[in-house]
C-alpha cells in the first residue's frame, strides 16, 4: 500500500514523497530512516509497481555488480543506489531492501517481499548463490540471461513491426479508395445503370455504402474490435487461438522450438547457479506454452523418479535432435547447465535465421497482395471508360 507522507527535511524544508509500506506506522519509520521529521501518513490510491511500471531489473543489477566489483558492500552498494534513485517508488524498494539487511534478513529473503520487483527466478538465483557466497556470479549470469530474453523478444517484435505497417498503409489506401474515391466515380456514372460491368457495379454499390452508412460501419468496427480485445484477454480464448496457431506444420514446429529454446536458457541458469533440477524446472515451467506443459510434467515426474534427464526430456518430446545429443553430452561432463545454455543459443541463432528469412519472405508477398488488391480497386473503376473508348472506337 502507497501512503503520502509529508515531512520536515533538514536544509531542505517540507518534503512530499511516496512511500510503499504495509501501513502508515511502517511508512512513517521508513521516513524517519531518511532523516526526516514525518509531519504526517495519508494512504493513497497510488498505482503500485507493478500497475504503475516495471521495476528496472537489469539496469539495478548492473550497477549493483558494478558497486560489488568495486569493493563496495552490499549494503552500501544499496545505500549508494537510494541516493542517486530519483523514482520515488524504485527508491522506496531499495530502501526497504535496506532496512531488512540491516535487520538481519538474507538479501534473498528481503528481495521475496516485493514480487511485483523481483521475479521468483531472480530470487532463486540469489539464494543459491548465498549457499556458496558468489553474489557477483549469480549477478553476472543473470544479466547475461536477461540481455539474451531481451535480445530473443526484441527479435520477435521486429520481425511483426514491417508487416504490422504494410497492413496498416495497404489498409488506410483502401479504405480512402473505398470512402472517397468510388463515390466520386458513382455520381460520373450514374447515367450509364445498367450498362456497367457487374464487379464495377457491385465495386460502387460497396463504396457509396460506406459513404453513407460510415458512422454505423465504424461503430460496429469498434464494437467487434472491443468484444475481440475483451475475449483475448481470457485464457480460455488465448489457448484455443495458440492451439490452431500450433496445428500449423511449419510454424507449429518452430513456435515449439521458441518456446523450447527459453526454457533451456533459464534452466541452464537455474542449474549453473546451483538450484536442483526439480526445483529449477518448477520455475521454468512457465516460459513453455501451455501446449507442452503435459509434457514436462512428465518430464519432471521421470526425473523426481531418477530417470536421467535427457531420457526423461526425450520420453515427453522436449528435445530436438541437437538437444537431445547435447543433454547427453553434459550428463557425462557433468556441466548440464552450461550445455542447456548452448543448447539454447544454438536454437536461439536457428530462429533468428528463420526469422530472418520470413520477414524477407512475407513483407513482398503481403506487399504483392496489398498492391494486387489496390490494382483491382483501380482497374474496376476504369473499366467502363475502356469500354466506353472501345465501343466509340
């Protein structure tokens, strides 16, 4: 809960700050741990962390790495953080951060208050790595997973970004060759009736229908796009559209081998960091689709029952054929976290080129369409006055 407290602030006068604590009592102490004289606590109904933005996860752990590596503390390193922290929200968690290490609190302990900020992987990776007192590792490999997440989600988004725009141009033409322009060329060949060729009939009855009836078509277009948003949102919804979306051969195929490659990459981490395998599954279960959930629950029953991994993985169809050679390679090197990282990056450049190649592939085709589509819209409103000039001919 967000309270607005009101304080004196030595040199500085009254002071106004947000302060995200369980009640105003604990949000008073917070202040006065600043140094400030609370005047007064009113809670508010402020947008939480999670509601209001993201906590910026990997910029904190990069400095926080930066600060260990030099020499500073933990705490201090926290305590440097809060100083140079200008969100008064990111500065309240690392405040609080701060006064449960100084209570005594594991640092992973106090980064599981607040889950809106720290996701259960992140928690995880640290408490294993309390175990062996390598919080600069566990940093280092975080880091480096989520630069690799980021980098994998960024490629996707680009990849939709050129034809999401062709649609939307080839769109907006259409709809002003439809509203404006074929209405113009109705009233030019009003007179002509029946003579018209169908397809240039039917071609201005559809334009002069959008002229006159746009407001009722655009509403409806928002109803139905409303009503479209609104069972998106649910499960149910999202998990039919991703199971037709899977039947496809070729794109089925590769959104498994997506989703397959995340999850090695956050195991491998998971493992390297030193978080038992059963354990480290639970965690990565999520980044699968629900598609193959089923399967690594088996997976994960064969390998809590002692069954190797690479078999159990192979049993519930979660490898490819690289994967599945890699898996085995590690148990016998005895280094499965880092081969579940090469196995990830291997996927992970995979995609990237078929990626790559689809973009390439599907912006021409859509812009074939769009332009055939257009041409059509053209060629029929031109196709009385061929005729015309031929019958004058």
């Amino acid at each position: 809960m967000y309270f607005d407290v009101k304080a004196m602030k030595p040199g500085a006068g009254v002071v106004r700050l947000t302060i995200d604590a369980t009640d105003a009592g604990e949000a008073g102490h917070q202040a006065e741990t600043q140094g400030l004289a609370v005047l007064s606590v009113i809670p508010r109904a402020g947008q939480s962390l999670r509601r209001g933005g993201r906590f910026p996860l990997l910029l904190f752990n990069q400095e926080l790495l930066a600060l260990l590596e030099a020499g500073v503390s933990l705490i201090e390193a926290l305590e440097t953080l809060v100083e140079k922290e200008q969100r008064s929200l990111v500065r309240n968690v690392l405040v609080q951060l701060v006064r449960r290490l100084r209570e005594g609190q594991n640092f992973s302990a106090a980064l599981q208050d607040h889950p809106a900020s720290f996701p259960p992987l992140f928690v995880a990776t640290l408490r294993a790595s309390e175990k062996t007192s390598d919080l600069q590792e566990a940093l280092r490999r975080y880091i480096a997973h989520q630069t690799h997440m980021e980098a994998a989600r960024g490629k996707l988004i680009g990849a939709a970004i050129y034809p999401m725009l062709l649609l939307a141009v080839g769109g907006l033409v259409l709809l002003f060759l439809m509203g404006y322009v074929v209405p113009r060329f109705s009233h030019i060949y009003e007179d002509m009736g029946s003579r018209l060729p169908f397809m240039s009939r039917l071609l201005l009855a559809w334009g002069n229908l959008l002229q006159d009836w746009w407001p009722v078509l655009l509403g409806t277009l928002l109803a139905l796009g409303s009503l479209g948003v609104h069972l998106f949102r649910k499960p149910a919804v999202q998990a039919s559209l991703a199971g037709l979306l899977w039947r496809v051969p070729e794109l089925g195929e590769r959104l498994r081998v997506i989703h397959l490659a995340r999850f090695y990459r956050t195991l491998g981490m998971l493992l390297s960091g030193g978080v038992a395998v059963v354990p480290a599954i639970e965690m990565s279960s999520g980044l699968l689709s629900p598609m193959l959930q089923p399967a690594l629950a088996r997976a994960k029953s064969r390998i809590h029952d002692g069954m190797a991994i690479s078999d159990a993985m192979e049993g519930s169809g979660l490898v490819t054929a690289v994967a599945l050679r890699m898996l085995r390679v590690g148990e016998r090197a005895g280094n499965m976290g880092v081969m579940m990282e090469s196995i990830a990056a291997f996927h992970e450049e995979e995609n990237g080129r078929w990626l790559e190649w689809a973009t390439r592939l599907f912006g021409p085709v859509l812009m074939l369409l769009m332009g055939l589509l257009i041409g059509l819209v053209v060629v029929l409103l031109y196709l009385p006055i061929f005729q015309l000039a031929d019958s004058l001919g």
